[in-house]
C-alpha cells in the first residue's frame, strides 16, 4: 500500500477500507506517514466525508494505536459520559455522584481545561487535599467499593488522535464530522466504557453552532459505539447561554453541591436528571429511563447522592466538610455587581463571550502552560426570559484583581435586554438513541 494512492482515492470520493485506514493511522502513529501526507488526507475527508464503515474503523484504529484500559475487575456496566464542552458545564461533578449513588460504577478518566474555565480535574482540585493520581489497582478498587472514582487522563491513549487532532488544528480542517466523532468516541473506549452518553451541545458556547449540525454528529458517534459494540446514546442540550449560573471552579463546585442538594440552577438539575436517567438505563440498573429518572429523584431527596459526593471526595484525599461549608473553597478577594443599565427582560447571554470574561479573570487558560485561579470567576443573577430591572444586578464577578474594566466591557456587550417579553430557551433538543 501506498499512502499517496489512499489520498487519491479518497480524494476522487471512494470509500476506504478497514485494511487501508488502519495502514494510514499506524503509519502516522509511527511516524511513517508524513505530515504533509496526513495534511491532504485529513482534507480530502473534509471535503468527501466517511461513510458509517469507514468512521467507524477510523475510530477503532486510534482506540488500538495506543493503550486501552481493562476496568473488566470493576463490577457492572461501566457507562461513561461525555460533553462536547461548553460554559459552565458543571454536569459531571453532579452526575457522579448522584449515579453512583444508585449503583452505577463510575470509573471516569477526565481531562484538565484548555479555554473558559478548567476541566473537572481542576475543578475537583478546588477542594483542599483532592488528588487524581492513584495507580489503576486503587482506581478500581475504589468503583468497587464506593462505585466512583475520577482520575487524570494516564497511559497512552489514542496517540493518533493526538497526533492527528494537532494536525488538523492548524490545517483547517477540524470542523469534519467523521474526524471530530472519531476523535471523541476513540477516546471514551479507549478509557473502558462499555456504554457513552453523549451530551452535544449546540448554540453560541458550543463546538456545534447550528443545531443541524449538531444532530449530525450525535447520530454519527451513536453509529460508532453501535458498529463497535458499545451502547451509546446521545443528548442534544442548548448552550446558546451558559448552563447553571456559575462559572469558575470553585464556584462550579459549589453549584454542583446546590444541585445534589435539590436546590441548584433549574436547567442544570433538569440535564443531570436527563443524562443520568440514561446512564442508569444503559447500566441496566432500570427498566425504563421513567423509572431511572424516579431512583435519581429519589436519591437527591433523601440525601444519598450529597452522601456519596462526601464519599467519593474523601476517598480521593479531599476535605468533604466543603460540602457542608462550602465557604471552605478557594474565595476570590473581590465581588463585583454588573448592573443592568436598562429595565426589561434578558434577551441573548452570549455564552462563549460570558466565557471569554471568566477567562480575562484567570478562570480559565489562554494556553496550556496558563496558570488557573481557581477562585475567581462569574455567577449569573439572571438567565434569557428572566425579568430585570434597572440597577439590578446580572452578574456577580468574583475577581482577586481590582482591574475589571475590559471583564465590564465584554460582559456588558454579551447580555442583550429587550423592552418585551422573551422566551427562555430550549434546554433539550433531540434525544438520539
């Protein structure tokens, strides 16, 4: 085989077989493939596309190119989570608890964040004393005893993947259907998942802006795990404005203690509820999403789930009196109230802007050698539909600088008021299953 001849081929629009596209990911993995080869194949799928098949060995073949992780000593169906990102996304710090609260193991690999605010691991590590690096055996031995445990990203996993999201980072090339299912869904069985919940985010905070394509990219990742015998299902939720009120780490975490409370953001508690119902149904501890979404209920109202954040927290070295006296997290030195300069209902909170300010404040990384504050950030006071008068407040802006002006700024032009009456938001799109 030749690589010059798969280019061409695809290129003039042919399909690729599971032989040929495990040739192209060894070769490159391996550094026989250049990158300028890799470059014009990466654009001629841009431009062809993958069918089902060919999606399907493309995501199989990173999965192999590197380690896959064998949590076949964790008891039950391990049913993994994933979000295509967006503001606020506070969903995995509720999910994992109120899950295992069930009896739904969760053995979860997470990442650090690189853009608004960090990944669950630096929010995580917002707690005093919580650590993410224990070797695999305490890993699984920890699901089986308290049915979660999260930890950093280890080993060598989907190293093509790497090498090749990289590549089309600065190629164009990124915004491809089968590339960008491929990418995420190698990495989620890469990690051991025997079932994924996708959670595709659409609207001006997503990686998908239009909902269109975001329907296309959860169907193709739910054919990937079926092609390749993983039970998948995939939710398509708004981020036109950000999910919850906070953004920020430690903020974050404490509106996640809020909602294992029963008493956090209405839409943030709504998705949990949604995705969770499905990790539960997917893990068989349910016979109907119907009565997977009555057992999480349950557990938030009988304190179960806030018992098993406490658990999981303390296993992992963290102090779990946060939970209790979330005062005890990382506080900024100032607040701040973003005063509406208009009375009327909030029209547009435009999510990625809102993110690009907590950013300003230290929340998140510009890049990866950035320094995250982990106590700094926003809390919203008011979401789109929402009622607000003049010199009411918007945004609470927790900052350890006095120098807020350009954070002002972008935030004043992100939050849109109009004179009438608006609707809130769809939360949840399509299900796709």
């Amino acid at each position: 085989m030749r690589m010059v001849d798969l280019i061409a081929k695809k290129r003039d629009g042919h399909a690729l077989s599971k032989e040929e596209i495990d040739f192209i990911i060894h070769g490159y993995t391996n550094g026989d493939i250049p990158d300028y080869q890799m470059s014009a194949f990466a654009m001629a799928v841009f431009f062809r596309g993958m069918n089902e098949e060919e999606t399907a060995a493309l995501t199989m073949a990173m999965v192999h190119s590197g380690d896959v992780i064998d949590l076949s000593r964790i008891e039950g169906i391990k049913v993994d989570k994933h979000s295509t990102g967006g503001v606020g996304d506070t969903t995995t710090l509720v999910l994992g608890p109120l899950v295992a609260s069930v009896g739904v193991p969760v053995a979860k690999m997470s990442g650090r964040g690189l853009g608004h605010t960090g990944g669950t691991i630096d929010k995580l590590e917002s707690v005093p004393g919580f650590h993410v690096e224990i070797d695999n055996d305490q890993f699984i031995e920890l699901v089986n005893k308290n049915k979660i445990a999260i930890i950093g990203q280890t080993g060598n996993l989907t190293p093509a993947d790497k090498k090749l999201y990289a590549l089309r980072d600065v190629t164009a090339t990124v915004n491809s259907i089968p590339l960008i299912a491929s990418s995420i869904m190698s990495k989620k069985i890469a990690a051991g998942a025997d079932a994924i919940v996708l959670d595709v985010k659409t609207g001006a905070g997503a990686f998908m802006k239009d909902l269109e394509g975001a329907k296309q990219l959860a169907k193709a990742m739910v054919d990937i795990g079926k092609r390749v015998g993983r039970k998948t299902m995939a939710v398509i939720s708004d981020m036109s404005q950000p999910l919850g009120y906070a953004i920020g780490n430690a903020l974050e975490v404490k509106e996640a203690i809020d909602t294992l409370k029963g008493k956090g953001p209405e839409d943030l508690q709504e998705l949990c509820l949604t995705l969770g119902s499905y990790m539960v149904f997917l893990a068989e501890k349910a016979s109907s999403l119907e009565e997977a979404r009555a057992m999480l209920e349950e557990s938030i109202r009988e304190g179960k789930a806030l018992d098993k954040l406490k658990t999981f927290l303390q296993a992992q070295g963290g102090d779990a009196t946060v939970v209790d006296n979330p005062a005890k997290l990382p506080q900024a030195e100032y607040q701040w109230e973003l005063e509406a300069t208009e009375a009327g209902y909030v029209a547009e909170i435009v999510a990625d802007e809102v993110g690009t300010a907590a950013m300003l404040l230290g929340a998140g990384r510009a890049t990866k050698e950035s320094t995250i504050d982990l106590s700094v950030g926003l809390v919203l006071r008011k979401k789109v539909g929402d009622r607000v008068e003049k010199g009411e407040s918007l945004v609470t802006i927790h900052s350890n600088t006095e120098n807020i002006e350009e954070v002002k700024e972008k935030l004043q032009k992100s939050i849109r008021i109009s004179p009438t009456p608006v609707r809130k938001p769809t939360l949840i799109y399509e299900t796709i299953s």
